[in-house]
C-alpha cells in the first residue's frame, strides 16, 4: 500500500483514539482517567475530519469534550473518596478480558472474511469522489424535514429535555428545602 | 487514501475497549466513561459507512447526531444518579449498590 499523507494522519489519530481509550480503561486514577478520555474523543475528531465530517468533528469537540467530559470530571470531584481505590477491577476482570477479546477477535474475522468475499473492492476502494456540495447545510435541511428527520429530530429535544430535568429532580439534595 | 477497512478495525476495536471498562471497572463513572468509548466507535462506523457507501444523503450523519444526542442525556441522567448514590451510601462501587440484587 501506497504511504500517503492521509494515511499517516489516519494512523496518528486512530493511534491516540486506541491508546486514550486503553488509558481510559486501564489508568487506576480517575481523574486520570478523565483526562484521557479527553484525549481519545480528540482523537475521534480527527477521524471524523478525515471522513469529510468537519461538522461532526466541531461538535464531538464541543459536546463531548466540552461538554459531557466536564461533566465526568465533575462527578470524579464529588465523589473524590473513589479516586484512589485501591481494587479498580472487579473480581470477573479476566472473564471481561476473553469476552472483550473474543468480541474484537470476531469482529477482526468477518471483516476479514468480507474483505476476502463478495464485499472487497468496497472495503479496498476509496471513498466516493463528489457528493453533496454543502453537506452542511443538507444536514440542517434533512433534520428539519417532514419527509426526513423532523420527527426524531423533535423526539429527541423532548429527550434532552426530560433528561435535564430528570437529572436535577435526581441529583437535588433532600435535606435542603 | 485510506480503505473503509481501516476504520472499521479502529472503531471495533475501540468498542472492544470501552466493552472491557464496563465489564470490568468498580467505579460507576468509569463505567460510563466505557460506555462514552463504546458509542464513539458506533459513530465512527456511522460515519465511515456514510463516507464511502451513501455521502449523497445525509443518513449517516443524521443518525450520528442522534447518537450524540442520547450520549449527551445519558451522561447527564447517569452522572446524577450516580452522585445520588454517593450521597447515600459514600461509594460510587457497583458491588455496594445491591439494594435490588436478588
């Protein structure tokens, strides 16, 4: 396979999404471990940039690491007398490993065998030349589309908002009145 | 250029990843980080297919927004719940919420 840019930029970002992400699973610490999860979704981000996503890679920055990893870092500080657990594996940790292992092993196998297959000049060809001219704008057309994505579109603001209020009914204090 | 194959592989093995956090870590949030891994490596498939098979529609993205979406409300609902439960019982540990363990 020819080297190019691309690929090495590939590779770079997918190195820091695997590596962040093994951090992230294996760090004792968890502030840690917050940390490093930061570093994985940054990763993720370069991904979807590489796929011609930048919108999505702006809002993975923006949601996901702006958003949902300072929320994590604010419940490791509240709960601060687990950061430094001394057990951070449960006892069933090795039977997590074979079944994580066996997951990956069978997923690595049919793509494998699809590559080998029918599906091999889709999983060797480059990506489509062209597309949509504003793929910006067709998305913020399509989720407002009654033939398209109104409706879950509206579901899913219905979500955001019981879960927000949901989350503050939850987490309130009982003793304060 | 980068083949679709590439990013298949980093996204299942990321899944494995956050798999391996919720099934084997103690701590609730480092569950729910495993979790937030897990649902990355769903939407760089999203994407990647989109990419190379249907990048004339916007299924893909539309789908990974929604993802996005869930993962936002999810973090939020299982980070209070999970202060809730230190609050009562000073431990953010599984194993010691087991009130409903049968």
């Amino acid at each position: 396979m020819e080297i190019t840019i691309e690929l090495l930029v590939f590779l770079v970002f997918a190195l820091l999404t695997l590596a962040g992400g093994l951090g992230v699973v294996l760090a004792r610490n968890l502030f840690r471990a917050a940390l490093l999860l930061l570093l994985s979704l940054f990763g993720v981000a370069g991904l979807f940039v590489l796929l011609a996503a930048p919108f999505l890679a702006a809002v993975q920055v923006l949601i996901y690491m702006g958003g949902i990893t300072i929320l994590i870092i604010f419940a490791v500080m509240l709960t601060r007398g687990m950061v430094r657990a001394r057990n951070v594996f449960s006892e069933q940790w090795d039977l997590a490993a074979i079944v994580s292992l066996a997951f990956l092993a069978l997923v690595v196998y049919l793509l494998w065998q699809l590559q080998q297959g029918s599906s091999a000049a889709l999983f060797a060809a480059p990506p489509p030349e062209g597309g949509l001219e504003n793929p910006i704008a067709a998305l913020g057309a399509a989720l407002v589309d009654p033939a398209q994505y109104m409706l879950p579109f509206e579901v899913a603001s219905v979500l955001l908002a019981g879960a927000l209020i949901g989350a503050i009914y939850i987490a309130r204090d009982d003793e304060v009145e | 250029m980068v083949p679709l194959w590439m990013f298949l592989l980093v996204a299942a093995a990321l899944f494995a990843i956050g798999l391996f956090g919720v099934l084997s870590r103690r701590n609730a949030v480092a569950i729910l980080m495993g979790v937030e891994l897990m649902l990355n490596a769903v939407n760089i498939n999203l994407i990647a297919f989109w990419r190379y098979r249907t990048p004339d529609t916007m299924i893909g993205q539309a789908f990974a927004v929604f993802v996005f979406v869930v993962a936002a409300a999810e973090a939020a609902v299982g980070l209070a719940l999970i202060v809730a439960i230190y609050r009562r019982r000073q431990s953010v540990a599984v194993e010691d919420v087991n009130l409903l363990k049968w």
